[in-house]
C-alpha cells in the first residue's frame, strides 16, 4: 500500500488538527457540565479549540482567520464536540489521556502561534504574548462562557508553561537559531512543563489579601 | 401624501433597525433586571444590539463596522434602552410581542450576516458559522456582561434556527438560485422554527454526565 | 544636569504610562482578591490596561494595536501586576490615591481614544463611543474574566464621565476648536466628574422592576 511520506507540513498539520480536537473536547465537557445541548456543547467546542487563533489572527490583522475560513478546522471541532456529547461518561474515564493531549496542544498553540506573530513583523515581546494567548485564549473564553474564572489563570503552571514555550521560539529567532529545532523545542518545553505540574500539583504563589506572600 | 416607494432596500433597512430596536430591548431589560444604572442599561442595550454584527466585521475585515459607523444603529439602540428602562413594567407585559419580534430580527440578522460573509469571499460552511454568529452574538455578550451562561446557548432552539436561516442562504448561493428568494426564505424558516419552539418549548437534548442521553 | 525639555508629546506619553500603570494596578487588584497566582495576576493587569485599547484598534483596522506591540505598555502592566501583588495590603491602603489616578487614567484614554478614532476617519458618533470604549473596556474585561457584573456599567457615573471626556473633544471636532485646548478640557471634565461621584456617591437612577423609576 502507498502512504503519503510523512514530511513536517504534513505532521503540523496532523498536530494542528489534534490540538484543535484535544482543546474543542475540553470546551464541549464545560457544556456538557453545565447542561448545555447538544448544539451549545458543539459551539463550545468550536469556540475552546479557536477561539486563541481567532483573538491572535484578528489582533495581528490576519482576517478572515484560518481558524473559521478553513473547514477542517470546523469539522473537527464539531467532531470533537459530537463525540464528548454522545459518549460523555467515557470521555470521562480518558481524563488522564485528554490532559497529555491538552499539554501536547498547548505547546504546539503557543509555538506556532508566536511563529505567525513573528512573520507578520510583530516584535518579539508582542509575539510571545500572542504565543501564549493563542495557547490559553480558548480556555479563557470556555470558561466565561460558563461563567467560571477561568482555570488558566488560576492553575498547575498552564499560562507560564504557554509563555515559556513561546519564549524559546523568540530567544531562537532573536539568536537566528534554526525554526526546525527552536519551534519543536518550546512546544517540548511547554508540554513537559505542563506534565510535571499536572503530576505534582505545582502552582504559583498566590498573594495573601490579609499579609505578605503566601507559598 | 406623498409616501416613498416601498423598495427592497427600503425594506431590509426598515427589517435591519427594527431587528436592532427588539435585541437593544432585550439587552436593556437584561440590565434593568441587574440593577444597573440608566447609562449600563444603555450600554447592554447598544451592545445586545450590535455584538453579533461587529463580531462578524472583525473577522472578516470590514472595519470599521456598520455597527458603529452608521449613526442610526447607535441612535435606535440607545432609544430602546430609554424605552425599557423608563417603562419596565408596560415592556414586559409585551413579552410575547417581544418573542415575536426577536425571533424576526434573528432571522434576519442570520441571512444578512451570511450574505456579508459570502459577499466578503469566504467559504460556505465559514460564511453559515459568521451568519449564526451575527443573530446569537448580541445576545451571547449580553448574557456574559449580566454574569449568565447564554441563554442562547441553551434554549430554544435559538442557534439552531439561527444556522438552519444561514443554511438556506449557503444552499442557494451553491446551486446558483436567485438571493431575492433564498434569502426571505431562510428568514421566514428561522422565524418560524423559533416561533414553533417557543409555542411548544421544543429543547434539543441534553447529555447526561450519569451516563447517555436524555431525551 | 540635563534634563529632556518637557514637550507636549513626552507629556502625553508619561501620562499614558501612566494611566496604564493605574488601569493595570485595578487589573491586578481583582486578581489578588479571586485568588489568582502571580501569572494570572500579571495577565489580569496586562487586560485590565489594554482591553479597552485593543478593541478600539481592532474596531478601527489599527493592527497591530500599540497596546501588543509596544513594549512600554507590556513593561508598564507587568511592573503594575508585580507591584500590587507583592505589596497588596500597602496597595489596598492607597485606595484613595489610586481612585484619582484611575479618574485621571480614564479621562486620558476616553480623550485618547476619541481623537484616534477621529483620526482613522470615524465619525463623531462613533468616535466618541470608541473614545468611551477605550475608558471603560478594559474595566468591563476585567471585571467579566473574575466573573463579576463590569462595575463601570453600574457605579459612580463611571462610563457616564468617560463619554463627557469624548463629547468634548467630538464637540471641539465639529466646531473646529483647537485639539490643544479641547482635548485637555475633555480630560479634565471627566476626571471632576469622577472625583465628585466618588466624594458624593452621585450614581444615576436605577429602573425599579416592579412599578416605574426609582431615584
């Protein structure tokens, strides 16, 4: 049997699509839990997985975004969005397998997001900002949906490991290190960063509204 | 008495603000209900009103957009928010005549954003999303600013009517049929599915986090 | 020694730092009292300052906005988010002084922000809505990201003032008055009628859900 040969477009995009499924089943178990039906839990879905592409591309002036002009991207979030509503209580079971993906697309979202801020002539700072939105806008956006603080600010390393991943692709592009091992390495970094907080409970001081720092 | 003609742009225009009166209504009455003062209820108003439309310009490009460059969109919201606010009371003892009049402005604003989107070179399955997000955008912001899940996310049939409206649009501009007609049509099938799931509390079903579908 | 000759320009840049430095502290304040960690509180500064900044842009086609792609601002709202969480107690006992510059802070970016608009070729309606936009959105952001009713929609003529600030400088617009003198007067407007409000606890009426207006 022939099958195409495996070069880096094709497996960014297979990681893209993946990120995209991984991100709209969280946004479509955030419906499911507030008994949302089943086309709520499908817009939620859609709006989780794109909703960082979307705020970035518009932000940069990219419009329309690839995020709502490209339908596999739509089909997928749908996809995502049919399977969580049809078998929830299995997906359920997953939990621990949605987050290794979760981590896995959130370092790819950050990375290839800071490369897009990067090659519309944003500066560094900017592009890593906008790596990391693109990594957390879609949980943002979930979660005031549901009308919840969202989870990425308050938790387990999720934003700063973004941020780091993105980081490493502006410190490549600062030192013009090569892309093909700057963009794998921060999305790498992010996922592992994510990982080990998940593992060992991390989390950032949170400040004491009475006194000091609290650890 | 000499009275205009009654052409088609005179009427759309006449559907368009009288669409823009009854979702500024429903974000003012929103406002009244959170205790907001007169200016925050003209606010909701304003933004309940135009959201969807200037969601839809972002994304697409058209900036500035109608929504805050043409003076009578902004001068007919800030007249309903007056409205509900001075005569709360009289407003909801209309609620059916509200109903009514909303489900009519979600058609309309679903066809008209469908068309902008196609008008604008994006894909069909792109421009059906951008014209759902035309009719439920106002009030997803709405929901969001009172500190509510939206409640078009949840009830009614509400998106769903909004995308079935979009979808006829899609499927006219594929097979090449007169706008003049597939345009109204997918209006009035809006209209009419809101208007029978409204009459008969028709809900899509909800996942049960227990196990399977309830019904 | 020699210090730099105290321009217009270098004016207007250190008052909008800051009023960016303020609007970021308010940010940062509302993530410390929800229990953010130090991330979260750093993003809910960095939103707090620029939302209202970055959606007037985006509304204008001015992208990328100065908000992301100037460094200054970033720099500004991080220093702003440590500051407030490392030393929050202190900050709390600022409370007053904070309220001035957060006046000062909004009368700057209603003004700002209406003679941008203005410049990108708006008109005056929408010009001073996005003048107002550019006061309040970053407080509107903000107070929905902690899940919380935006308190600008509710208190202390907050956006009321911010909208006096913009019609000055639309009204000096019209009429042809010098921007030099409008757009101070504008400010100034708006940060009085704050301060008042605050001193008076003025708040506009509230509509009664039960029987006509409430004083």
């Amino acid at each position: 049997m022939d099958t195409p040969p495996l070069t880096p477009a094709t497996l960014l995009l297979t990681l893209d699509i993946l990120g995209t499924f991984v991100f709209a089943m969280s946004g479509a178990a955030a419906g499911v839990k507030k008994q949302l039906d089943v086309f709520g839990v499908c817009v939620l879905a859609f709006v989780a997985a794109t909703a960082g592409g979307l705020a970035r591309d518009v932000l940069i002036g990219a419009v329309p975004p690839a995020g709502i002009s490209d339908w596999r991207y739509i089909a997928t979030s749908l996809a995502a969005g049919a399977v969580t509503f049809l078998w929830y209580p299995r997906v359920q079971r997953l939990n621990t397998v949605i987050l290794v993906f979760d981590a896995a697309g959130l370092g790819l979202f950050a990375v290839a997001g800071t490369e897009k801020a990067l090659a519309y002539g944003l500066d560094p700072a900017a592009s890593a900002m906008l790596g990391m939105l693109t990594g957390i806008g879609g949980g943002v956006v979930r979660d005031v949906l549901v009308n919840e603080v969202p989870v990425v600010l308050r938790a387990d390393l999720y934003a700063v490991a973004a941020l780091a991943g993105a980081a490493v692709v502006i410190f490549g592009s600062i030192l013009h290190l090569p892309g093909a091992i700057m963009a794998p390495t921060g999305a790498v970094l992010c996922f592992l960063m994510r990982l080990v907080a998940i593992r060992r409970r991390v989390n950032l001081p949170v400040a004491s509204e009475g006194a000091g720092v609290r650890q």
